[in-house]
C-alpha cells in the first residue's frame, strides 16, 4: 500500500496522460451539457419564487415538475455511474457504447448505493463510530459491483475482506484524499461561474485516488 501522496501524484499523472485527459473531458462535457441543461429547464419552468404560488391540484403543473424531478434523479445517478466506468474503462471512441453501458448499469450504482447508505444510516444512529466503520468497511463497494460484476451482498463483504487488517491505514488515506479535494472543489469554486464546471470536468481525477487504492488493495488480497 503506497503512501496517500503517491496515490494523488499517480492520479494526477493519470488524469492528464493525453488519451486518458481527452476521453474524461469528452465524458464529463456530455455529463455536464446534460445535467445542466436539465437544472436550467427545472429552474426556467418552477423558479423559486414560484413556490408560493405553486398549486399542487393542478395536475399537469405536478405531473410535469414530478416528471423532471425523478429523471434529475435518475441522470444524477447516471453521472456518477458513468464517472465511476470512466475510471474503470479504457479511454475509447466509441462514446455511444460506452455511455449505454453507463445506462445499464444505473440500477447497480442506485441498489448499492441505497444499501451501503441505509447501513451508514443505521451505524450512525448507535454511534458516530460505528458509521465510519461501516462506511470504510463497504467503501469499495461500487467498483467492485461495476468492476467485478459482484451481487450486492458479495460485493459487501468483498469490500470489508480487502479492508480486514488495514482499516486505520486506510482511513488515514482516506482522510488525506478528502482533505486535498475539498480544497481544490473550495479553491475552484471562488472562480465564478466557471469554478462548479471545473470540478465536474475533474470528476474523475477525485474518484481516481480511491480506484487506485482499491487496485492495490484487489492485488495484495
């Protein structure tokens, strides 16, 4: 297990080899244009200062904004999943099969994204610890169900084998991962207007110290 500086350094080295900056900034600007455009048609059609106003015995006005609210939703998991294949896939042309492959694999991303959340939720209500635990235990959950093609419950119990006898080395890591990104995202996000797009073309670079964590850890089990 390397030191938590080296895993960012390679990240970084990754993330801006020139196949792979040109395959991420391909993904991310399509992921960008879409979620955007969509947030842009929510606020456009029930702006905030709508609230008020907004009548929920008029079906088409709540039909319409239920619609949009569940395909925001859906294209918020859609972006993650294909964040995730992103780092997992080789950088390719063919855009169009790879981001049907993102659609298939929504379902996985939500199911275990739902239980690994539900079991944070329940160790946090014993106690703080608890939910850290569980949290760094199921961590690598999500790449091995997308990487690994797991069931949910192997995919779980998976994840806490690779962490079994390294917790603390890896929540350390884990912590000084989070800590550099949030002050990048802080440090972009004084740049106005452009500062939120620029962490989501770095998307990608984020998830990548965690991956290769876990390829590590996937290698030496």
């Amino acid at each position: 297990m390397k030191k938590p500086i080296e895993y960012i350094k390679e990240s970084w080295t990754i993330y801006t080899k020139r196949e792979n900056f040109l395959f991420f900034s391909k993904v991310m600007a399509i992921l960008v244009i879409v979620s955007t455009g969509l947030s842009y048609l929510i606020n456009y059609l029930y702006p905030i200062n709508v609230w008020k106003d907004f009548k929920f015995d008029n079906t088409p006005m709540l039909v319409g904004f239920t619609f949009l609210m569940l395909l925001s939703i859906v294209i918020g998991f859609w972006v993650k999943t294909v964040t995730y294949l992103a780092i997992l896939t080789k950088p390719t042309d063919d855009i169009k099969t790879f981001f049907k492959k993102g659609l298939k694999s929504i379902w996985k991303f939500y199911l275990i994204s739902l239980v690994i959340g539900i079991l944070i939720f329940l160790g946090s209500l014993l106690l703080i610890i608890p939910g850290i635990i569980f949290a760094v235990w199921f961590s690598f959950s999500i790449f091995l169900i997308l990487d690994k093609n797991l069931k949910i419950k192997d995919s779980l119990l998976k994840s806490k084998s690779l962490v079994k006898g390294k917790f603390l080395k890896i929540f350390g890591r884990f912590i000084v991962f989070g800590f550099v990104i949030l002050i990048i995202q802080t440090i972009l996000g004084l740049i106005p207007y452009m500062g939120t797009i620029l962490v989501s073309f770095l998307a990608p670079l984020f998830i990548l110290p965690f991956y290769l964590l876990y390829r590590d850890l996937l290698v030496s089990s």
